[in-house]
C-alpha cells in the first residue's frame, strides 16, 4: 500500500495493489505462454519436416498469424501484472480556498444539429457548478460550429447558472446536471447543508422556475437560429471571443452578488485553406485563450455530452496533484468514461468494460492510464513542455508570437486576472489574434506542444508522448461516477466510431512513433510500453 500526506499529515489518497488479482493473473498468463511456446514448437517442427513446397506456402502464412496474435497476446498481459486501486479523501485537502489552485475547464462542442444545445449547456452549468470555490473555476466553450445557437444559449446558462451555483452549494446537492436533477434521475437530492427542509423546497421551486425559464431560452435560441444556420458556413469564419457576462439585472441573484465561475465562449476561426486538427485544433486554441485570461495551472477536458455527474471530482483530482511526493511528475488524473444512455444489455459494449474495468486500472499499476478525451485533469506545464531553458526567441519559434501569451508561459502561477471585473478590450482583441487559423504556422504547436495533431486519437496521442517523456498518470474510479456521457446505441455510429479510433490507433502504429519501437527508445518502462504496443490489434480495422 502506497500513501500521500497532506498538511496534515493524513494521506489524501492511498493506492492499493490489488494482489490476489496480480496473482491469479500471472498464473494464467504463465498457463498460456506454456500453451503458445508449445504450440510454436509444432508449427515450426512441421515446416522443418514439410515434404512439399506447396504445403511450405501454406504453413508460412499461418506461422505468420500465430506470431502476431502471439505478440498481440503478449502485449496484453501488462495490463494484467500489476492492477491498483486509489482511493481519495478530497476531506483532507487544506481548508482555506486560498491554497486550491485555480482549475479551467475546457468544453467542446462542434455542431448543434447533431450535439443538442440543450445537452452542452447542461455539461456547462454542470461543470460551473463543481465543489471548487467559484472564483477558482473558470468555463471555456469551444464552439467549431461557430453558432450563434450555441452563444445565445450560453449566455442563457449563465443567467441560470448564477442561481443553480448557489443553491447547489447551500443545499449541498449532489447531482449538479439540472436536467438530471429535476428529470428525477438523482438518486440522492443531497445532505440539504443543514438548512430546513421548509426553506429547501422554497428555494427549489424558484430555482427550478428558472430551470423552467432557461429551457425556453435554449429552445428559442434553437430556433432562431435555425435560419443563420442554413446561411452561416462553419467552416469558414472568423473568430468570436466573448465572455459572458451577466445581462438581466432584475433578479435577486445579481444585487447578492454571487459569485460565479467565469465562462468564456470561443469560436476559433476556420478557413478552408488552413487545416483545423479537429478537436486538438480546438483544445489548443482553448489552451492559447486561457493562457491569458485565467492560465490556471490544471485543465479539465470535457466532451459536450458528458456532464459532471459527481461535484467532487475536481477536490479528487487535487488529492493526487497536490501531493507533493508524486506531482513532480503527475500530467493528469483520468477519470473513467460512464454513461447513461446505455441499456441493461448492452449489446455493443458501449461502457468499454475492458478498457475501463481491466486495462486502465493495470496500466495505473505500471505508469499510468491512456489519456482517454474526456473526464482528465491535466496539467497545464505538462502539454508546454520544458519551457524553463528557453529564451524569448525560442518561445516565440514554439508558442507563436504572442507577447502576452509567452509572458504567462514564463509565470506559471500568474493566473486569475480579472474575474468578474471588466473585460479589457485589448485583451479581448489578444484572445482573437490567438484564435486565429494563421496563429500556429511554423510554430510547434500539435507537434511538440499541446494536444497533438499526428492522429486522429488525439487523446491516446497526447498521453502517449506524455508518458515517453517520463510524465505519469493516475486513474481515479469512485464509486459514484464522476462524469456521464452519451455514447453510440446503434450498431452504424457504434462501428463509425470503433473504425475511426482503430484507424487513428493504426495510423500510430505504423507511423515512427510507432510505440514499441518509439516508447522503448524513450522514458518508457517495458510494461507500459507493452500497453501502448497493444494497439497492434488496430489491425483488425484492416479489411
Ligand atoms: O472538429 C471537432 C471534432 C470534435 N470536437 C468535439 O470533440 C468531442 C468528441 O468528439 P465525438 O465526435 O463525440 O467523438 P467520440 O468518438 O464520441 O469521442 C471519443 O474519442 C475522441 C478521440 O477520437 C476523444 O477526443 C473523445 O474525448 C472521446 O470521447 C465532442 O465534444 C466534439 O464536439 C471538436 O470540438 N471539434
Ligand atoms: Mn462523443
């Protein structure tokens, strides 16, 4: 057992090697490399005693395939060597708001036909509405659709959100998706903070009459927008910055003047001539944006239909990156994928049982899980890599020519500049030069630094040179699921999706980061390049 001490001198998490797991494992591991040594021994001692060259052809072939699948096979028992489980005790963390870090949260969203306004906002304000101190988080929402659909209805979120924050906080609510919360879906409505059930339910319906207010707003922002979008080209615009702010004022939440997080909206600006790396295009605008608005030192990734489902997850992650004893090192606290579209049967195995039940808990054993798009705390140091030894000029060759932005790279812990105060315009103005398509040429960004673009997988990309570089992760499952999502229920989009991340996987694979060649000639330890090296069964994507 592994544990970490707070300023108090308790653990903040402890890790458990689940032994009796290791154990049967590497038994049955041995059983079966005894079973393909034997099986190897046959086929190569009838090749060498083959009597014609026609029967030689056809041995060839299949001696061929039980080497792959071997290898393959190989690669999977590192998952198995060595599983831990963590738990995490946010209690502990120090009490003062002061000494939590400031965290931003990255959303991203593309298309409002196929990803429903009215779902996005719900991940927003679910994530505005974290257990972190308000003034400590702050929401950007990457908008590639670049939709007037999708600002309306933000700015709408935000109006709500400045009521539902503070009733989730005095209330202590658990479930803090409003749709989930008042579709009844909550299994727990909260502790009530301690305040009467009387003024609970007085204070529920007003929320809720907002609730109610703010669903209409999403739905006619819907529907206005129906006409912009037949005329508006996603693909080729310029960018739109804005943060919004508060535009009622004639409510009681405004003259309490409750703090809520910052939320920025962000359309990067798309042309058809510049490619857009998808959604690590996106990120790293994000990335760039928040630099020198908050540059809060962890990001928090999150798919726009997976909403935060557990308020503690962000005081779960810090359990792990305030550690002293592993945070030199720690890039990202992954959190598992769950969802809640899936039926009992399951049929497509929609959860990934194996990668989030089996692989990720043993790769937490070795150094890590896969960085895995959406549910991760990261590190923001982590995706700029070492910035210490290089001068201004050198920044600029990487980050591009940004002063304001190479100044915040060079103070990692200047951060928090000006919530809830007025947005300066030349501020505003850096932001769109930052979002601009012309902004990374003959920079590194997406290939040294910030969220890769050599793969369409993205995320595992990213984790994976992560890790070569010597980086560590740490995979946090409680009990409750931290997040929730959507995911495929029919067999077209599941197969749309499994083909498209094993032909990212594949693209790896057969590139020259191709990780057991690569992840062996860098700061990667034998299992976990073995891990990595499973992607080999990519090749099932061939035809
Ligand atoms: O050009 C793009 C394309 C996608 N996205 C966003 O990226 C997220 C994931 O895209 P989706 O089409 O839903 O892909 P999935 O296959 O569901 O996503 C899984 O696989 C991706 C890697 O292939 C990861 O990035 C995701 O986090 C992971 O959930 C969504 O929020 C999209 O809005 C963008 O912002 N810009
Ligand atoms: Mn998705």
């Amino acid at each position: 057992m592994n544990s970490a001490s707070s300023p108090s001198s308790l653990p903040l998490h402890i890790s458990t090697v689940h032994t009796s797991r290791a154990t049967i494992n590497r038994f049955q591991s041995l059983l079966h490399l005894t079973s393909i040594f034997a099986l190897l021994y046959y086929r190569l001692s009838e090749i060498t005693t083959a009597a014609t060259p026609s029967s030689l052809f056809s041995l060839f072939p299949i001696l061929a395939a039980e080497l792959i699948l071997s290898t393959i096979w190989l690669c999977y028992q590192a998952f198995l060597w060595r599983p831990v489980f963590r738990t995490t005790f946010p209690d502990r963390l120090p009490r003062e708001e002061a000494a939590l870090p400031p965290i931003d949260v990255f959303v991203c969203t593309t298309d409002p036909e196929k990803e429903p306004p009215w779902e996005v906002m719900n991940t927003v304000v679910s994530a505005m509405a974290l257990d972190y101190p308000p003034g400590k988080l702050s929401v950007y929402v990457s908008d590639d659709g670049g939709s007037i659909v999708t600002l309306s209805s933000l700015k709408a979120a935000r109006r709500f959100a400045r009521c539902w924050v503070p009733f989730c906080q005095r209330f202590g609510i658990e479930c803090r998706c409003p749709r989930a919360y008042f579709s009844g879906r909550p299994e727990k409505e909260g502790d009530g903070g301690g305040k009467s059930l009387e003024c609970f339910e007085v204070e529920k319906m007003k929320v809720e009459a907002k609730y109610e207010e703010f669903k209409c707003s999403v739905a006619k922002a819907v529907e206005n927008g129906a006409a912009t979008i037949a005329t508006f080209n996603p693909r080729d615009h310029s960018p739109t910055i804005e943060v919004i702010q508060d535009d009622s004022g004639d409510d009681e939440y405004e003259t309490s003047r409750v703090k809520c997080p910052l939320l920025v909206y962000v359309a990067r600006e798309k042309r058809p001539s510049s490619p857009h790396h998808f959604k690590a295009g996106a990120l790293n605008v994000l990335l760039r944006v928040s630099g020198i608005m908050t540059n809060s030192p962890y990001v928090l990734v999150l798919d726009c239909d997976m909403y935060c489902n557990d308020p503690t997850s962000a005081k779960q992650a810090m359990c792990f990156h305030l550690d002293p004893e592993i945070s030199h090192k720690l890039a990202f606290v992954q959190f598992p994928q769950k969802f809640h579209s899936l039926s009992e049967n399951d049929i497509y195995d929609g959860q990934m049982r194996t990668l989030f039940v089996v692989r990720w808990p043993g790769m937490d054993g070795v150094q890590g899980p896969i960085l895995s798009g959406s549910g991760f705390y990261i590190k923001r140091e982590a995706l700029y890599g070492n910035v210490s030894k290089k001068d201004i000029p050198q920044l600029k060759q990487c980050f591009g020519d940004s002063n304001d932005f190479i100044s915040f790279v060079k103070q990692s812990n200047r951060h928090n500049l000006f919530h809830g105060a007025e947005v300066p315009i030349d501020l505003l103005e850096e932001a769109h030069f930052l979002a601009q398509c012309s902004y990374e040429r003959e920079t590194s960004w997406g290939k040294e630094i910030g969220f890769r673009y050599e793969s369409v997988v993205e995320d595992y990309f990213t984790g994976f040179m992560l890790h070569c570089k010597g980086w560590t992760s740490v995979y946090c499952t409680p009990s409750t699921p931290a997040f929730l999502g959507s995911s495929p229920t029919n067999l077209n989009d599941t197969l749309v999706q499994n083909s498209r991340w094993n032909s990212g996987l594949f693209e790896v694979v057969l590139s020259k980061f191709s990780p057991l060649i690569y992840g062996m000639s860098q700061k990667m330890s034998l299992l976990q390049t073995l891990c990595y090296g499973y992607r080999l069964h990519g090749s099932w994507s061939l035809p």
